[in-house]
C-alpha cells in the first residue's frame, strides 16, 4: 500500500464519499474536507465561505480532488480561487470534477472557468468529464420519481450513456495515483441508452412497476419546483435533455473506464442491482 495524502472535497456527496472510499481502500490517508466528518477519511473543515479554511485543507497533500457544489450560492464563482490555494498550499497533484458537455459551454460558464485555471497552473491535472450521474434517479434530483414509479422527462426517446458515480470515483482516484492520468477524461457508462432501458432496469433490480414518460419541457420544471427544486436548476436540466431529445447534444461512449480503470464500466442494470442490494433505504 502506497503511504500518500489526499484531500477529498465533497467527502459525503455523491461522487465525494466514493472517491474518499475508494482512495481508503488503497492505503491512502485520506483528508475530508467538508462541512462535517465523512464516513472515510479525516475530517478536516472546509468552507466555501471561509477562505481561512481553504489552504489548511491542501497543506501537505499529495494529491487532491475537487469539486463545485452548483447549489451552494457563489461557490462556482470562487472555484479557481480554490483551486489556486491547492496549489499554493503546495498540492502537486489535481483532479477536477468537470462535466462531460463543458466543451460547449460559454467561455463565462463556471465549469469552463475552473478548467482553464486549472490547466494554466503548473500541477499535473485530470479534468474529470462524466455524463449524467445514474445516481440522479436514486439520491439525486430524481428521486422523487422513482419513489412514485414514473421517471418523466423531456428526453424523448433520446440516448444517454449514463454513469455510476463508482465509476467517476474510480477515474478520479486513478487520477490522483502516482503517474495517473492527465488531462481530459471523459467518463460514460458502456452504452448509450434511453430512459425505457433505465426504467426498465429499475423495475425489474427493485420488483417494482416503474416507467418512462416522456413530458415537455414545461411540464418537467413544475414537476421539480413541485419537489423544492429552483425554477433556474428545472430550467436548466429541462434545455439539456431536451437538447439530448432532439439532437442537438450528442454524448459519445467513452474507454475511460476501461482504459484507466482496468475493468468495464458498470451498466445500467449493474448500476440498478447495486442499488437494489447495497444502498435502496
């Protein structure tokens, strides 16, 4: 086991808790930095809002993993600043959560922001690109339909190659190794699929009825606000899967898993047992 220091942002969140695992399981001494402690790792206090907080969480690392929490207000905003205090703090190793359709993004887009500032600063970095998380339809912002046994968007019949955050985590943590890779790493699931196929693995992993509807864009946003979410965050998931329906965004397959994993990434089905056996409430 390699004796190595990491910092893990967002160590209770859904990519975070499983990149502070994954790094645990290979020897790693794994610092927290969060609000409060994590299930692995060294909780060490990290504040957006506190800049004091920010370099003391780097010091001494070896390698870190970064990412931009979209609903903490003016956190995208202050990203490449943090970014620089992990360099500052003297990290020499970076691994940014991105997003896989960043590329067409405007230049003023947080997400292209903290990428830029990243690749200009003289560290060895990865630019973690997944897909739309599968976790989404679990924990995340689709929860609430799967609870009700209907997963209505406006994706038509639109194909995605949706991810398991375990596989994120695994690119990430391969990332932040001694020699692992740099620069851009898209990460995708081993097939795009439509919404049927996701609902459909549910089911049958759940022994529940559960279905795709596809629903407008309008539609989609009052069912979120519905559930406590903004109207700009409904707005928002609404353009890009409509974008998904008709075309306009294509998202490509990657080998990332594969290639810097060792092993496939986790399908849809692979995805819904785990779920069904390891972590459903």
């Amino acid at each position: 086991m390699e004796d190595r220091l990491v910092t893990v942002m967002g160590p209770t969140g859904k990519t975070g808790g499983h990149v502070a695992r994954q790094a645990a399981e290979r020897g790693w001494t794994v610092r927290a930095a969060g609000r409060r402690p994590a299930a692995h790792g060294q909780w060490t206090p990290f504040e957006w809002d506190d800049p004091a907080t920010w370099e003391p969480a780097f010091a001494g690392s070896d390698a870190a993993y970064i990412l931009i929490p979209f609903n903490h207000p003016g956190a995208p905003e202050r990203a490449p600043e943090v970014i620089e205090a992990a360099v500052r703090a003297g990290v020499p190793q970076l691994a940014l959560l991105s997003t896989i359709d960043v590329d067409h993004a405007t230049d003023d887009d947080p997400t292209k922001v903290a990428e830029r500032t990243l690749a200009a600063l003289p560290v060895r970095s990865a630019m973690v690109r997944p897909t739309w998380f599968l976790d989404n339809f679990t924990v995340g912002s689709f929860q609430g339909m799967l609870e009700v046994g209907e997963l209505r968007l406006p994706a038509g019949d639109g194909l995605i190659p949706f991810v398991d955050t375990r596989d994120v985590a695994a690119v990430a943590v391969a990332a932040m190794a001694p020699g692992g890779p740099e620069g851009v790493l898209p990460v995708t699931g081993p097939a795009a699929v439509d919404h049927h196929v996701v609902a459909a693995a549910l089911a049958d992993a759940l022994g529940v009825p559960m279905r795709y509807v596809p629903v407008s864009g309008e539609e989609f946003v009052d069912l979120l606000c519905g559930r406590g979410f903004s109207t700009g965050y409904g707005e928002f998931l609404a353009e890009a899967l409509i974008k998904v329906a008709d075309g306009r965004l294509d998202l490509p397959v990657s080998d990332t898993v594969p290639r810097v994993v060792g092993r496939p990434a986790y399908s849809v089905s692979d995805f819904a047992r785990d779920y069904a056996a390891n972590r459903r409430p």
